[in-house]
C-alpha cells in the first residue's frame, strides 16, 4: 500500500486519519505542527511523539512536497521555483519579497483550461488540476527553502501573503483548494490571516459564492474589459458567467470577505481596452450603470492596472506607459482607487502573466486560440482596429 502524503490533509482531516491510527486528536495536532510550523518531513525527529508512533507513521506516511527542478533568482529579489509534478508536467511558483511582506505566488492546475488571450499559461493548454499536496507544497517548500537564506529567527515568517495567481483558475479546483486554503489559515500551521491570502478568479460565479460561504478570504477578480462583448473576446470564462453575474456574485461576497473591496485585475493591452471610453466603461460598470452592469448595484473595489508582459504567439502588446497613466489617472479622478502593478522578476519570466511552466496539454489549445486569432468574428483584432481609428482621429 502507497504512504499516505499527510500534505493532503487540513487539520481536521489529519485528526480523523491519526484516529484510525487508533491516535488521539492532541497527537494529530502535534503532527500538524511539525509539518507545517517547523517544515519536519522525518518522524524521527518529531521528539514530542512517543517512539510507537513514530515507528508507524514511517511505515504508512510521508510528508511530500512536488520535486523542485530548478530555483531562479531575479535581480529584484523574486525567486521563482519549478516543480515536476509528473506526467511531463512542470508548474511554476515565484517568491515576491517588498519591503513589508513577503508573497507567494501560488498554482492551482498544471495549465489552465479558461485560455485568457494575454495569459501565457493559458497558451500552455491543460493537464490536470492539482492535489491538495501539490497546492500546500509549493507553500511548505517555499517557507523552508527561504527561511535560511533570509535570516529568519525560529518563529519568524519569510512568507506573510499568499496569492492563489500561478497557473490555473484555483475555482475550478475547489475541492483540492479548500483544504489548502485551512491549512494557510490555522494558526497550528501557517497562521495567516483571512486578508492576507487571496484567491484570484476568471470570473466563476457560482464557485464565488461557494467560497463566500466556505472560506471567504481576499478575492481578486480578473476583470480586463467592462463589456461583454470585449470580455468574450479575451476571457472566454465570459459567455457563461457574463458581467452581470460576475458583478452581483462580487458585491454578495463582501458581506463575508475579510476586506471592504473587491480587487479587479485590468491587463493593460494596447489599442484594444486602454481607451478613455474603455476607462468610461470601466468606470460605470463597478458603479452600477451601464449596459452590462446591475443597475443601481455599486461594488467597492481596487483597479489593479497591469501591463502587459509579452510572450511568443500571443499577438498582444503591453499599452504605452503614458497611456497606462492616463487610464489610471482616469479611474482616479471617478474615486476608484486605483494602482499600477510593479512588474517584479520579468528577468526570470516570472512576472504577471508569465507563468508558463511545461504542460503535458489534453485539449489541443493552441490550434484553438490560433482560430481565434484569426477570426475577426472572436473580437480582439476588431477592437484594435476601433482603437486604432479613434487614436487617429485624436491624433495620437
């Protein structure tokens, strides 16, 4: 029989695994700290055990993170990790450090199935979505491998902030996230706090009410376009959960969400959602007017502008930075409050966007988003080129 890989467990579900073991839940509570807090994967050295279960978890159990296949350092400081988790495939997770925090950038799926037009991970296709181990390991790995190099004292954290933005849309694997998400906040493991872990989301709605329900902690939406129909065109998760649902879904998650806002991610792209009539939109979407909003229903919210990071075969480019400015200057001037993301490890292809990793692809998504690319019909080229007309005429 295969050892039992206790990453796969929440706390309570580690209790219930150590009491088939005929253990008490005290004795399972001491396991979760050993491997979580203190990074332990040999039993023997977990001395407040008595030897008995030491002994038995050594035949049925082991603590295993996915295998790390290379480290990257940037010259900012990020650090960027690739793992194999088998199959031919390799997911990626960066190490952000700010003066103030340290976040981890975290995958949810080896790929991704929703195939966003800017997102290179989506240009990679889709295996498979992640275990709980898989998803937990890259934090265990990570807290263990930066602790030393950073002159951490015993207690003390190198990672304060998780974000659920790596490969994959974490909502389509719910069932292997939600346990990953407990373990992030118990205080016997990792003991972070509702704000600091955010998932981040294409837009499931159903699965955002799940969330608000289960575990609500900081949700971050990737928005990119105000309208349906340019939403289509570069979030296909779009046409079954549109802008209205995704607006009403966002402001019923604050009654429950650990922040009063919601975050919205807007990749800036060039000539094809950077317009002032894009900020307009914008701008009246999140306030509850126009076509595509709820009338009436406002969402408090944070713009998180971000440029572009360009990849091979994706047929976009990042907005100018003036025009990125404008845009912001824009929002700001409508009360939206509004940031401009610092672009960290693109020396190391680990910026926003980047992550790409390798992916052994089941749904052939590069003949589909070659299609797209081509078909006027699919929106973006039809957008660029409205763009394009109106820059012209303004003389840009």
């Amino acid at each position: 029989m295969p050892a039992v890989n206790l990453l796969e467990f929440d706390r309570e579900a580690l209790t219930a695994w150590c009491a088939g073991l005929g253990e008490k839940p005290f004795r399972a509570q001491q396991l979760f700290r050993w491997i979580h807090q203190r990074g332990e994967r040999d039993f023997t050295r977990m001395s407040d055990l008595a030897r008995a279960l030491r002994d038995k978890l050594a035949s049925v159990a082991e603590v295993r993170a996915p295998t790390q296949v290379s480290e990257h350092r940037s010259a900012d400081g990020t650090v960027k990790w690739l793992f194999d988790v088998g199959g031919g495939n390799v997911i990626e997770t960066v190490f952000i450090p700010e003066e103030d925090r340290g976040t981890l950038c975290i995958s949810s799926q080896a790929g991704c199935a929703v195939g966003c037009r800017f997102c290179s991970t989506g240009h990679q296709g889709f295996s498979r979505n992640l275990t709980t181990a898989e998803i937990l390991g890259q934090l265990w790995h990570a807290e263990h491998a930066l602790h030393g190099p950073l002159g951490l004292a015993a207690g003390e954290r190198a990672i304060t902030n998780v974000v659920m933005m790596g490969m994959g849309e974490p909502l389509q694997n719910y069932a292997a996230l939600l346990p990953a998400l407990r373990v992030m906040l118990d205080d016997h493991g990792y003991g972070l706090s509702r704000r600091r872990v955010t998932v981040s989301t294409s837009g499931m709605t159903r699965m955002i009410d799940r969330l608000r329900e289960d575990c609500p902690v900081a949700l971050a939406v990737s928005l990119h376009a105000a309208t349906n129909a340019l939403r289509d065109a570069l979030v296909p998760l779009n046409r079954k959960h549109d802008l209205a649902d995704l607006m009403q879904a966002c402001h019923d998650y604050l009654a429950r969400a650990p922040r009063d806002f919601i975050t919205f991610e807007y990749c800036m792209l060039d000539g094809v959602n950077d317009s002032p009539e894009h900020a307009r939109e914008l701008i009246d979407l999140v306030h509850g007017r126009g076509g595509a909003a709820v009338a009436g229903l406002r969402v408090p919210c944070k713009i998180n502008l971000i440029p572009f990071n360009p990849f091979p075969g994706s047929g976009l480019a990042c907005s100018p930075r003036a025009r990125v400015q404008d845009f912001a200057q824009q929002l700001r001037t409508a009360g939206l409050v509004t940031t401009i993301r610092k672009t960290r490890g693109d020396d190391i292809d680990a910026a926003c966007g980047q992550l790409a990793g390798a992916v052994s692809d089941r749904t052939n998504v590069r003949v589909r988003l070659q299609r797209r690319r081509e078909d006027p019909a699919q929106g973006v080229l039809a957008h660029r080129a409205a763009g394009a007309a109106v820059r012209a005429g303004a003389g840009e």
